[in-house]
C-alpha cells in the first residue's frame, strides 16, 4: 500500500480546508446556506454528468476524474444524495487534484 494512503500517515489539514472553502465563499459571494454545489463546480470549470453505473458498479454514488476534470454522479440515486457527492467529490477536486493526477490513483 502506498504510503500514503496508510492511515497513520494521513492527517486532516483543517487549515487548508478551511483556506479553500473560504475563497469559495469569497469567489462566488456565498454568505449563506443553503448553497449549490454543482454550480460551484461548473463555476470552478469541473464538469458535472449524470449517467447511469451498472453491474458491480450500480452502488456507486459519484466519483471524480481528474483526467476530464469532471464529477460524476449516479442519475439514479436520490436528489439529496447526489447533492451530497457532488460536494464531496468538489472536495476532491479542489483539495486532492495534484495528488489525484499523479502516478498511484485510479479511478
């Protein structure tokens, strides 16, 4: 295992979410909730599609591809799910990128 990725060697960095969360705020003159993550991310220049997972992959919510920097969701999950994945997959992409374009992830 990649190190990492081991538990032990990953600690949240608190600071830099909140860094990034706040120039979010500031980008799109956010100042209250609720908000809406995939304008955020069309905002930001990611691709948000809705497409259908199937066989082994039919409970997969969402992921982010960094290769066409865009998030995809399951169509077929609940309204509010797909909310939530797509504003936890903007996390990804906002905080993650470099690393999600290197050599050791797979999407």
């Amino acid at each position: 295992m990649n190190a990492l990725l081991k538990p032990e060697n990953f600690k949240p960095n608190y600071s830099l979410v909140k860094r990034e969360v706040s120039k979010i705020h500031d980008q799109f003159s956010i100042e209250d909730p609720p908000v809406n993550p995939a304008e955020i991310a069309e905002g930001l220049g990611i691709d948000v599609r809705f497409v259908e997972f199937t066989g082994e992959h039919s409970k997969i919510s969402g992921f982010y591809d960094p290769e066409d920097n865009t998030i995809y969701v399951n169509k077929h999950e609940f309204p509010l799910r797909q909310t939530f994945t797509i504003a936890h997959e903007l996390g990804h992409a906002v905080l993650h990128r470099e690393w999600a374009r290197g050599d050791g992830y797979r999407v």
